[in-house]
C-alpha cells in the first residue's frame, strides 16, 4: 500500500519531523509500497520517493485536500494511507489493515479557527444524516481514493466555499471507526493507536529522542547529508 505525506512550507525545524516520521514508518510497517510526497520537497529526500508537486493556494483545510486529490488524479495506489509529517509510529502494523481510530463526538462551539472548521463539518454532516465523530486525530487513515474524490462537491461551492474537514468528512461518510483517546502531547507514549504525535512546537529535547528511537536513516534520505 502506499503512503501519502502532504508538505506545507510552515515547518519550524527544516521538516526534521517529516525526518524521522518516515523512519519510524520504514521500521514498523510492513507492507509500504510507494512513498508519496506533495507540496514541499525537503532537501534530505531521495528519488526513491514519489514527488508531486502542488502550490499551497488557500486555507489549511483546502490545501490537504487538493493535495490529497493530486496524488489520486497522479496515480496513487486504489487505498493509501495518509499520514501527516508529525505522525510517530511506535508499534509494528500493516498499512492495509490499519484501523478507522476517531476521539468521540464533534465540537459544536468552536474555541479556536481549527475548531471552527470542525464545527462546520460537524453541521453539515448532522444535516444529511450522517455520524458526527471527530476523526480529526493523530494517527495515520486509510483513504480508498475513489472515495476520497466525492469530497470534491464539498470544496465546490459557487458562493464561498464553507471551511471543512476532509478526514472528518470521510471517516463519517464511509469508516466506521474506533474511539481513543488522541495521542499527542509533551511526552511519548504508546496508545492503541500505535501513533505518536508531538506539540506543535517539536522541542530539542523531542527531537533527541526521536534520534535516539530511529537512529538509522531510512531508504527515503539522502544519507550523504
């Protein structure tokens, strides 16, 4: 199965994240095909990756999608997993049987512009009749592309396009899925997840860590640098 990492231009640490996120997926899946990278390509990446290149061109919430769609458009495999590049797995798993993993019911008062993306969501879907969870969590999904591209009407509007989640649109539309507890904070940790997810800001500290878990460059980086 492959894998898909979308790419922002708003990485802190020169995207050591993404670094050592893909060296923790080369050690613990067991069925990676490809490796896609869209958006930004860091420096240490290989050719041996799957590079598309896609301009970020609106908000957070349109550029995953768009980004999503052009690697379906350029041939990602039928089901890929999306990981994003603050994704740590810590325990062995297979891509194509990962689990649908999703953190209870919806906010519906939005405290921060995230929110508000996710409350929106959670509006629409209520609307047409469908479960309102938050799969808005930190660990990777499967996305079966086909799919994935009737999200597009969501992210069409004629008027002015309404800020949505397309993991969140996706998991209540077509998974049925696991509640957990998110996996994200200060310290690592496992969780049934198998996935680890930093703060937003990655602290020195963090990072030795991570050096310490995944030492071994993976296939993907250009190890001369």
């Amino acid at each position: 199965m492959d894998i898909l990492y979308y790419v922002g231009s708003g990485s802190h640490h020169g995207n050591r994240e993404l670094l050592y996120s893909l060296r923790a997926l080369e050690k613990h899946c067991k069925d990676i095909g490809d490796v896609w990278i869209v958006g930004n390509r860091p420096h240490f990446l290989n050719d041996k990756v799957k590079y598309l290149w896609v301009e970020d061109s609106g908000a957070w919430w349109q550029n995953a999608f768009y980004k999503t769609l052009a690697a379906i458009k350029a041939g990602i495999s039928k089901e890929f997993l999306l990981m994003n590049d603050d994704f740590f797995m810590l325990q062995d798993f297979e891509a194509g049987k990962y689990p649908y993993y999703h953190k209870g019911e919806m906010p519906e008062i939005p405290k921060s512009k995230y929110q508000t993306v996710i409350c929106n969501t959670g509006r629409i879907l209520k609307i047409q009749g469908y479960p309102t969870k938050h799969y808005g969590i930190h660990c990777p999904i499967r996305i079966d592309g086909e799919k994935y591209k009737q999200l597009e009407k969501y992210y069409t509007n004629p008027y002015e396009p309404v800020p949505v989640s397309a993991r969140c649109l996706y998991g209540n539309i077509f998974c049925i899925g696991t509640e957990v507890k998110d996996n994200k904070g200060k310290e690592l940790k496992d969780s049934l997840t198998g996935c680890y997810s930093t703060t937003d800001w990655i602290t020195a500290d963090m990072f030795e860590k991570l050096e310490a878990m995944f030492p071994t460059p993976s296939k993907w980086e250009n190890v001369e640098e």
